[in-house]
C-alpha cells in the first residue's frame, strides 16, 4: 500500500503542476492578446492621425509621398471614406 500511496502522491503532485502550468499558459496568452489589441489600437490611431496631415503646401516630391501613404491607409480602412 505504501507503494500505491507514493504513486498516488505523485500523480496528484503532477496534476498540480500540470494545472499550475496551464495556468500561466493561459495568463501568457490573455497578456499577449491583450498587448496585440494595445498596438493594434496604437497603429490605427497613428494612422488615422497620418491621415490628418495636409499636403497642399508641402514640396512635391514630399506631397506624393504623404498622398501615397494617405492612399495606402485608406485602403486598409475602406469603409472610413464612406461619407464623402
């Protein structure tokens, strides 16, 4: 008996870490999502800040620039241009 008790004792120990384990996996996951959402929000608000920028007085190899980008963000967001 003191044979099955060890091996149970052991089972119960691997269970525990097993649980514990899966425990942190499942905090890392839910950190890690909720870091991806965090830039995904930050990327979107950078461009639609981009967006904002008014290239009517800039050089024109800078204006291309700016409209090209502008063009590349709009696309990304096809509803955005909805109201016009």
């Amino acid at each position: 008996t003191s044979g099955s008790t060890e091996g149970s004792k052991s089972e119960s120990v691997s269970s525990l870490v097993s649980q514990d384990y899966k425990r942190k996996c499942d905090a890392a996951e839910r950190t890690y999502e909720a870091q991806r959402e965090n830039d995904l929000a930050i990327k979107k608000c950078e461009e639609m800040r981009f967006l904002m920028i008014d290239s009517s007085n800039l050089p024109p190899h800078k204006r291309a620039f700016i409209e090209r980008q502008q063009a590349e963000i709009m696309r990304r967001y096809p509803d955005a241009g909805a109201d016009d």
